[in-house]
C-alpha cells in the first residue's frame, strides 16, 4: 500500500487522528484553535504538524494534494442540547470543510458531528453539506445565500452535467458502543470517495450488541464470573434493558447473539485502582468530590457502556460524566477514566485544568470507532490503488 497522507481540521485533542493514525496513515497537519488541545496535540506529536489557528485564517494551499481530509467540524450548532441555530451559528464550520475538499482534493474525507445535524429542521441544509461536498469546485456566487447555492446544486446534480471533482458521498448514524466502544456515543459519520477511483466502499458492520451483553450478564453469567462480581438488582438498569433482561431470560433458545457483548465501564476499567485526591496511580486519576444525582442525570451505571461523555460549556456535566454503582453511589470519572472510556491509550496525555482536559475528551472521537471506521475506508481506497 501506497503512502498515505491525511490533512486533519478541528483536530480536538486527537481521537480521530489516533484512530486514523493506527491504519499507517501519516498526519502532515493538525488544525486546531483550542489552546489546551494544541498543548495535547504538541504532547502526543510532532509539534511541527501542529498548528493553533482559526480555521479561516489557514491556508489549504500550501499543502497541496494530500489523500485523506478528517475532521470533526464544532457540533455546538446543531447539538441536541444546544440552541439548535444550525447554519445561522457562527460556530457552523462545515463550509471550512468543503472549503479543504476544494483546495486538497483528497482521495477521501471523513468528517464527524452531533446526531443532531440529522434534526428534521436542519434537513435543507444538510442537503446542501452533501451536495457541497459532492461537487466541491462549484463555488458559491457573491452574494449568493447557501439556499441559492443549493438550488445550482440541486440543478447540476439532477442534470447530470458536471465534468469537474466529484465525491461519492455516504453517511450513517453509528453507536460506538456497536465498534466495541465502551460508550453510547450516537454520531453522524460523513465519508466521501473520489469518484475517478471507482472504489466501492460501505460502512463496517457491527461487531457488539447490547443483546450479547446481557446474555453473557443474565444468561450464561460469564460476564460476572469473568469479573468476579455478584449480579446487581435489575433496578439497576433502565426500563429498555429489564425488558430484554426479561425476554432472553425467558426465551428458549440456547444459542447466544451472533455478535461480541457491548463493552461495559466495568469492562474497561478494572483494572485501574480507585482514584485519591492525590493521583498516587497517576496524575489524571484525582478524586473530584461533589457528583450529585438529579432527575434525568444519574450517572452511567457501571455494568453498561457509559453514557456519551460531553464537553458542556459550563464546567462538567455531571449526569454524562458521573459512574454510579451498584448501591447508587456516584463520582465524577477523573480524566484518566474518562480518556479510557474514549478509548485513547493510557499513555497518552491530556493537557490543561481538569474541566478543560474533560471538555477536550467530551469532544473527542473514540479512538478505536475512528480506527474501525478509517481501517476500511484505507483499505477500500489504498489497498487496491497501483
């Protein structure tokens, strides 16, 4: 296989890079705005691939053709728990996107955001991201709105007549917890192929289920003899999972699900001792006292994926950044935890305040999604390119 290069904006503090990186795909830049995000990115790379810059004040130029672009472009405009003003937020940098698609020309891009991007009242535009990053050099008109924009879109896509480059573009909602992540993490995935490659590509199966957890859990019971742990009271799980604890339970069939079980926190994290307000395991493991539970945010119980980790304007949110336990107690995950449960290794490090280090793992990809996802993208493209 040939070289591969990738151009990565709104690089974060490197899940997406991490994962790609571990298909031999070598990063010639790491576009990032965020201060505390660049100190991780310079602590985990060559601080030369690194630049802390706005993303409109970059020049895609002087890279010239590279062979994957990825990115996570800011979700704030369209997260459920935003304000849902979509493209009329300034924080809305897909055209940057399509911006480095026109300039780069890549073989294939990956782009990640919120499920909310998938909201009905955002549908239009969306439509527009697509057909933008389809036909990459149709460039906007001055004063043009992106409404007028779509229209010329629309007109070319349904004419057939365009000779200029083209991407065949997919996108699917996917859950990290069915990659093996040890998370519930629901985001769209964006990927597009140039179309003069003829390269058929479509995203990897599952490989985990939540059927598969909790037969290991209240079936077979390997789940708690392999972690040497007393089965909790079914109180202990939301009413979705009592119902399937239920029926599997009660079925008749002695043949497990096909796939491998949801990865649990449990799973990911017993092997780490429990934290202290010193960090005596290490340095991101520090007890933070103060997790309270209220209605709707009572933590991710420890014997199922975590709930999605989020970045929160304001601090920590506790809810999706707390584990509860079998008796109800609750804490904050430190950063460590929390780095794991994105799935970065344990040696990589994570700069800046404790808010700002679990703000930045918030917004991360996992790890091991982006590995899966870009392994057979690179395979499809570079694997057969002579």
């Amino acid at each position: 296989m040939s070289e591969v290069t990738c151009l990565e904006i709104f690089a974060g503090a490197g899940g997406l890079a991490q994962g790609i990186g571990r298909n031999k795909v070598q990063h010639k830049a790491l576009v990032e705005w965020n201060k505390d995000a660049c100190k991780t990115l310079r602590t985990n790379y060559k601080e030369e691939v690194v630049y802390n810059l706005d993303i409109r004040d970059f020049d895609f130029k002087n890279f010239g053709a590279v062979g994957l672009v990825a990115g996570g472009p800011p979700c704030q405009p369209f997260s459920l728990g935003g304000k849902h003003t979509g493209n009329t937020d300034q924080r809305d940098m897909f055209p940057y996107a399509c911006k480095a698609i026109t300039e780069c020309t890549p073989k294939a891009f990956i782009f990640e955001n919120v499920k909310g991007l998938l909201r009905k009242s955002f549908s239009s535009y969306f439509s527009y991201i697509l057909l933008r990053l389809t036909y990459p050099e149709v460039e906007m008109r001055e004063n043009f709105s992106w409404v007028d924009h779509l229209k010329t879109l629309e007109n070319i896509h349904t004419s057939g007549v365009y000779s200029g480059v083209k991407y065949n573009v997919v996108f699917r909602l996917v859950d990290a917890a069915d990659y093996g992540v040890p998370q519930r993490r629901e985001r769209v995935i964006l990927v597009g192929i140039r179309d003069d490659l003829n390269v058929e590509w479509s995203f990897p199966s599952k490989t985990h289920s939540l059927e598969s957890l909790v037969w290991s859990q209240f079936v077979d019971n390997s789940y708690w003899d392999n972690h040497k742990a007393i089965t909790p009271n079914l109180n202990c799980y939301d009413q979705r999972t009592r119902s399937l604890i239920h029926r599997l339970k009660n079925q008749s069939t002695l043949f497990p699900p096909e796939l491998k079980p949801w990865r649990t926190i449990r799973d990911q994290l017993s092997q780490i001792p429990e934290p202290d307000k010193s960090g005596s395991f290490h340095q991101e493991h520090v007890l933070r006292e103060g997790a309270r539970t209220y209605e709707g945010h009572t933590g991710s119980f420890v014997d199922l994926p975590s709930k999605a980790l989020k970045a929160g304007d304001h601090g920590v949110p506790g809810g999706e950044n707390m584990l509860r336990l079998e008796d109800g107690s609750v804490r904050y995950f430190t950063t460590f935890e929390a780095k794991r449960i994105q799935t970065f290794p344990t040696d990589y490090k994570i700069r800046g305040s404790w808010t700002g280090s679990m703000r930045q793992i918030g917004n991360a990809v996992p790890v091991e999604l982006a590995q899966v996802i870009s392994k057979s993208l690179v395979d499809a493209v570079w694997g057969t390119s002579k």
